[in-house]
C-alpha cells in the first residue's frame, strides 16, 4: 500500500505528558481529539528519557548512540570551568559547535530533508533555549522559522521573534508558566500558521514538565499547566483547520517522555562515600561526577575498570540499586556480572558514563494516587515532585497520536517511539531523509516489531530490559530491577 500523504503536518508536543493523565477533566480538547486519532498505546521515549536527548531523537529518527546527545548535561570539553556542558543552554551548545566543529550536531534532521526538498519547518519552542537549538541547529540556511520564547538572541532565526513580537507583544516572563502556554499557542495560531503557513509546524509546550517537577503531579497548579497547554492546543487546532487543503493535513499530538511521582531524596553520595568513593552532583568532581536522578550515571575521573566493578559488585548488594547498566559489554550484558549493555540501549558513545545507576522504583501508586514511584537523586523538587530520565514505564510511556483522514482512528498496539517521528512526517509529505533514519514511519503498514524481554543478574540482584525491535531501531519499552 502506497503511505498516506499529507498537505502539511502539524505537531504539537507537551512536554512531559503522562498518557494516562490525558483524562476528559483535565485536558477536555486533547481528549476530544484522541477519540478521532490514531493512538498508540505502548509507545515509549528513547533512553534515557531527557528532554533533549528526546528533541534530538525527534529531529533526527536516531537514537543517542548515533546523534551524540546522550544527556541534558554531561562532562565536556567545550563546558565552562567547573561544570557539566548543559544542553538546555543554546549559548553552550553553539560554544560545543565551534569547540567540536559541526559534527558536535551533525546527525541529519528532519528539518535539513525538508529544506532540501524546498519545503520548510517552522517551531514556536517554549521550553528551553537548547531545545529548539537541537531541533534543527542548521535553522538559518535551511530558511527554517524558529521561535524560541526563551528570548530574540536565543533564536536561531530572530526574524520570526521580531515578526511576532511586532503582532502579539513580547513573551511573559513569570515563573507561573500558564500565561506562556497561551503566548505559545497564539504565536503559532495567529502568526506562524496563517503567514508562513509552513509543510512541518511543531508547537513545543514546556507544560506539564514544567508543574509535574516544580508543583507535583496532580496539584490544582498542575491541573491549571495541563488545561494551559491544553487551551493552547485547542487554538493551534482551530487555526490550522482554516489553513488550505486542511482536509489532507495531518496532525501528531505527542510527549516526549513520561513522569514518575518521586518517594524521597535518595543521599547516593553518602552511600558511595561508605563504600569509599567521592560522589559530585550535577558538576564535574574529583572523584565521581553524577548526573543526578532517578538514574544516576556516573563518570570517575580516572578510568579504572577493577576499581568501577568493585563498585558494581557493591551495589549489586544493595537493596536500593535499580537498573544497572555499564559501557562495553557484549551488547547485551555489560562489562561486569549482573549489568546490561549501554550499547543495548543504543546509548554507547564516547560522551556516556561507563556505569549508570538506576534507583530502585516500583508500581506503588505515588502520593498522589498515580502509579508507579521512584526516590530521587539530587535536583530541587519538592516531594513528591514528578521526575523522568530513567527505565520506569511511567518515565518511558509516552504520548503519540495521529489525525489525519483516511488514517483508522483507534487504539493501536505497536511498539513505536521518538525515532519514528521524523521518518513518519518525511513520509507524509512524500519527502526522503538526507540519511536513512533508524526510526520507521508508524503508518508505513510494516510488520510490528518483535516484543523482547532480557534479563540479568549476579547472586541475588537480577534486573530486566523490556524492548522492541533489533539494533538501533529498538523500542525500549521499560526495565529495572525485578524480584
Ligand atoms: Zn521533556
């Protein structure tokens, strides 16, 4: 069967959205749309579930192992002194550009194909600066329109800032991101759409993220981000059903990853410090350098392979050790008794820690009724504050849906992720990737791929991976420890 084609496609992210908490009270317009879409209800985000290892997966149908953004912070040359390279900075990652040179974002996005095809993109971003950098980094040549809220200088095309600001004002600056949800979704309802009228529109809403870390998962600060984002979407909808040829267009709405509902403030660095190492969070350290978490990775300072599995073998001990997961194995178990590959996870690249530490979560309902928990490493949420980044099915479960005519609406089955964005709207619009993508179109009819269940261990501690498919176009669905 020949794949459906789009007159143009149109996306709108919410960052952080739970799946489940897409309930008729909480967001009453995507729950109207879902009931005429396509959704799939055991996609997953990539690994780890950070917001832009996502973006970048997003952008370009690649999991980390191939696009190099394996983290939203990690140890990197090209970092200023005495911290970790952040990539929710626009200013860092320009600096990691010149520092590396382009191979820093070279992995072909969706947005390159498009320009190559002479159609155009056009994001409204309202999450990080470094966000809608990596969505598209080579934004200005290829005549891209990228808007990030985060400020004129942030954007890589100021001319659509200053086209904006001229329309609507200038974005509100308050902690309460509410009124920036609706900024968002005017900027693309009543600008972007009607006058660029771009073949790829993607609208990025920072909320839920935002409410389910800072507020909590289901506080009435959270319900009034959830119904913000879900006005803004109501409006983006409107405006783009009255664009031409609206009857072929399609619609993506999505999440880039879940959230989990946090336990308790886990001390990992006084637990590593009684077994004889010297943990630093969220910075570069002497000993260990963290990236802080529900899952933890952990780069030492000096590479020492007997001193790391004395460790491992450690914390394989312990009842409070989640996944377990090491650099250099055989591609599927790692280096050292009872851990899993990172090259399983499609995450292995130089930038990666050698060793990754999960918190041990569970299907507990968290304090506010919702399942699943996990402790919490380092960060500033409140209890009971909603965290991601690591293999819980609550951090992994996504959103992704689709309305488009001729396309059957309903629950669909197949494991699809974040890699199989890019491919599925090039494929819509009838438009070839600069590179294959290890992502597939979820409309492209294809045999689902194959369920998968791995699992590890050493003495007492065992620990399983659940995913889909084979090599890099794996879906990984959830894992952790078991038993
Ligand atoms: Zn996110």
């Amino acid at each position: 069967m020949p794949h459906p084609q789009a007159s143009r496609v149109l996306i709108v992210l919410f960052d952080g959205l739970r799946p489940d908490l897409v309930t008729p009270d909480r967001m009453p317009a995507l729950s109207a749309f879902l009931a005429d879409a396509r959704r799939f209800t055991e996609a997953s985000s990539v690994f780890p579930s950070l917001t832009r290892v996502c973006a970048t997966t997003i952008a370009t149908g690649q999991p980390p192992a191939v696009s190099g953004i394996i983290q939203n912070a990690f140890p990197d040359a090209a970092a200023q002194e005495g911290r970790f390279l952040n990539t929710a900075s626009a200013e860092d990652m320009r600096r990691a550009a010149r520092h590396h040179g382009p191979g820093f974002v070279a992995t072909p996005r969706f947005a390159d194909a498009l320009a190559a095809a002479g159609r155009r993109f056009a994001l409204v971003h309202s999450g990080s600066a470094g966000g809608a950098y990596l969505l598209d980094p080579r934004a200005r040549a290829n005549g891209s329109a990228v808007m990030s809220l985060a400020g004129r200088e942030a954007s890589e095309t100021p001319e659509l800032w200053d086209a904006v600001t001229a329309r609507i004002g200038a974005p509100p600056v308050a902690a309460d991101k509410v009124p920036l949800m609706d900024y968002a979704g005017k900027a693309m309802a009543e600008v972007v759409l009607p006058e660029l009228r771009p073949d790829v529109a993607l609208l990025w809403l920072t909320e839920p993220d935002w409410s389910f870390h800072y507020s909590g998962m289901d506080t009435p600060a959270t319900r009034a981000a959830l119904r913000a984002s879900d006005d803004a979407f109501a409006r983006v909808l409107a405006a783009a059903a009255a664009l031409p040829q609206a009857e072929r267009m399609a619609v993506i709405a999505m999440s880039d990853h879940g959230h989990v509902g946090t336990t308790e403030p886990f001390d990992l660095v006084g637990e590593l410090d009684a077994l004889g190492f010297q943990g630093t969070l969220d910075r570069p350290g002497e000993d260990l350098s963290i990236a802080a978490g529900t899952l933890c990775w952990l780069w030492p300072s000096v590479a020492d392979a007997v001193r790391l599995g004395r460790l491992v073998a450690a914390l394989r001990e312990k009842a409070w050790c989640g996944a377990l997961l090491a650099a250099g194995g055989n591609g599927i178990e790692g280096p050292w008794p009872g851990t899993f590959d990172l090259a399983l996870l499609n995450v292995e690249h130089p930038r990666s820690a050698p060793l990754l530490l999960g918190m041990r979560g569970g299907p507990e309902p968290d304090r506010w009724g919702l399942a699943g928990n996990s402790p919490i490493v380092g960060k500033d949420f409140p209890l009971g504050g909603g965290m991601h980044g690591g293999l819980h099915r609550q951090e992994m479960a996504n959103l992704i849906a689709l309305r488009m005519a001729g396309v059957e609406a309903g629950e669909d089955a197949a494991p699809v992720g974040l890699i199989d964005i890019a491919p599925t709207l090039l494929s819509l619009l009838g438009v070839a990737p600069t590179a294959p993508m290890a992502g597939r179109s979820v409309l492209a009819g294809e045999a689902p791929r194959e369920r998968r269940v791995l699992e590890t261990g050493a003495g007492d501690y065992r620990q399983r991976i659940v995913l889909a498919g084979e090599g890099r176009g794996a879906i990984i669905r959830d894992g952790g420890r078991v038993g």
